[in-house]
C-alpha cells in the first residue's frame, strides 16, 4: 500500500461546492478527486514520478 500524505488545504467556498458537485458526479469523494484531477495534471505536464506506476488507479475511468 502506498503511504498517503496528509495535508491542510484551503479554498474558497465556491471552488469546494463546485469540486464537491464533480466529485459526487464521479462517485468520488473530494479528497479522491482532487487527487485524481493533479495525478491527470502531473502525466500531462509529463512531472509524474516513475513510481506512478505501482500506485492503485482503479479510481481513473
């Protein structure tokens, strides 16, 4: 299993109601789909580690 970092993140009222509503479309929770949208993020910047590839991805659809 992959250790998972715990952070404090902030933003605006809005951006979470909007995130939340995505989320729940995708059958994600918040915290599973913001690390979804930056996983997407860092393979398209081409900035994803290596070891990407031993990380679970059954959530991506």
């Amino acid at each position: 299993m992959t250790l998972k970092k715990k952070f404090l993140l902030r933003v605006d009222q809005e951006i979470y109601d909007a995130l939340e509503r995505w989320a729940n479309d995708e059958f994600r929770s918040v915290n599973a789909h913001i690390e979804y949208i930056l996983r997407n993020a860092l393979k398209e910047a081409g900035r994803l580690p290596k070891i990407e590839s031993k990380i679970d991805t059954r959530d991506e659809k």
